[in-house]
C-alpha cells in the first residue's frame, strides 16, 4: 500500500530540522509521497526547499487569503517563477477565508482571482483554502474556468450538495482528519458519494489530526488513518481508498 498526503505543511515550525524523523515515520505508515504546501513567502522557500532535498516531496506555493494584502508585483513576479520549477505541482493554497478576515475581503477576492489567472497562464492546478466562503469561491471558480488546469479543494468540510457544485466545474475534493470525527456528519456524508476519480487524502498536519491521535500534534503519516476513515464510511478496505488517492495526487500534480 503507498499513500499520498495532498496537502501538509512539513515546512511548519513543529518540524523543521526533523524532516526525515518524520518522513520515516510516515513510511512506516505506507505514506510514500507528499505536496507541502506554501501560504506566504516564508512558507513558499521552506516548501521547495524540501522538495529539492527530498525526492518524494513536491511543493505547492501561493499567497493565501492572509497575506493577500501583500500580493504586489514584485510578489507576482517571484510566485511565476517559483511556480516553474521542476517539484512546483500546484499553485496554493489560495483562497478565501471570511473567517480570520486577515486581509479585508475584496482585496481577497481579487487576489485569489488574479493568482487562478497564473494557474491558467501556466496550466497549473490549483490548492484551494476556503473557510466560511463557499458562495464566493464557487463563483471565482467558476468565472475562473478552474476545469481547464484543474483544482482541489484543500480540507473539504461541505456537504454533498455543495460538493456536487465544485465537482461539476471538475474540481477534486481532498478530505483530512476531520471525515474521522464522529460529529462530522456533512463530511461523512460526502466522503461517502465522492466519486474514486475525485478524491484525495491529506493530513494539513500539524493541524486538523484525525482520531485516534486527536487533540495531539498531527504529522504527514497519519494521512493513514485518514484513509481507515474513509474506508470505514466506504465500507471497503483502506488499499482500495490508497489506490485511488494516489493515482489521483499523481494525476493531478503531474507526477510521472
Ligand atoms: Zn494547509
């Protein structure tokens, strides 16, 4: 069995200088591969810095709706470059969050619009952040015609009627620990209907760790019991959930 963790920030504070401690760990739990994802500059460098030390890391890198206010063009210029290096899979995450409101929210909505317009330009997919602004982002989607390069949508946490709208403008959904809380049933509800072609798994570690780790710090190998939720809701066995999320991070990034 090999997992792919879509989404996780191994460039966080909680493991830096003990990357490979942790990397071993996750191979332990069959987790072979994984996409660290980027939020500002700091973020971004320490993203490609490991996908150049590691072979079986790659990097995402964006400004996400925090630090939108800081999106100038010599910020556009560095993002396109970083966005053409060989173990760059994504643009990401980016986004709209309504809820921190750490950048006032036009300014939000125009940057997350004009960085999909890069993913465009480039043919890049896109890693989406989106918390308390479903209505906003399916519309910059959708203007954004996000089919054509491809998007996930990073942690997603809607229910299925909300799902079937992101599906429809052919967007992947990327589950973390959060479909293994007992009281998440709109999650559950989803991961259950997701389509095998349209689903990812990751862990957003250090944050969001499932059971039976939760409340303690979260790492990428737990993307492991990610997948046990998801097969447990599925009721298949958690190599067909394996299966299907790795073949799906290797399509969507472009990993041959
Ligand atoms: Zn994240």
């Amino acid at each position: 069995m090999e997992l792919f963790d879509s989404h996780t920030h191994l460039n966080d504070e909680p493991f830096r200088g003990k990357e490979e401690f942790y990397l071993e760990r996750a191979e332990n739990l069959g987790v072979t591969r994984a996409a660290v994802a980027g939020q500002d500059p700091d973020f971004n460098e320490r993203a490609i810095d490991l996908s150049e030390r590691f072979d079986n890391l790659y990097a995402i890198v964006g400004y996400c709706p925090d630090v939108a206010k800081d999106f100038d063009q010599a910020a556009k210029d560095k993002l396109i470059e970083q966005l053409q290096l060989d173990k760059t899979v994504a643009l990401g995450e980016i986004g709209l969050d309504y809820y921190w409101d750490e950048s006032p929210r036009d300014i939000q909505r125009k940057v997350f619009a004009e960085q999909l317009e890069i993913a465009h330009e480039l043919k890049m997919p896109v890693n989406i952040h989106t918390r308390d602004a479903f209505e906003d982002t399916y519309k910059i989607l959708k203007d954004s015609k996000v089919g054509e390069y491809g998007g996930i949508l990073h942690n997603f946490n809607g229910d299925p009627e909300w799902m079937k709208k992101f599906l429809d403008l052919g967007m992947m959904m990327s589950f973390s620990g959060v479909v293994s809380f007992t009281k998440a049933t709109d999650v559950h509800a989803s991961a259950k209907v997701v389509p095998w072609d349209r689903i990812l798994i990751e862990t957003d570690a250090p944050y969001l760790t499932p059971k039976p780790y939760r409340g303690k710090q979260n790492e990428t190998g737990y993307v492991h019991y990610v997948a046990q939720a998801i097969a447990d809701l599925r009721e298949v066995t958690i190599d067909e959930v394996a299966t299907h999320t790795y073949e799906n991070a290797m399509k969507i990034y472009g990993i041959k």
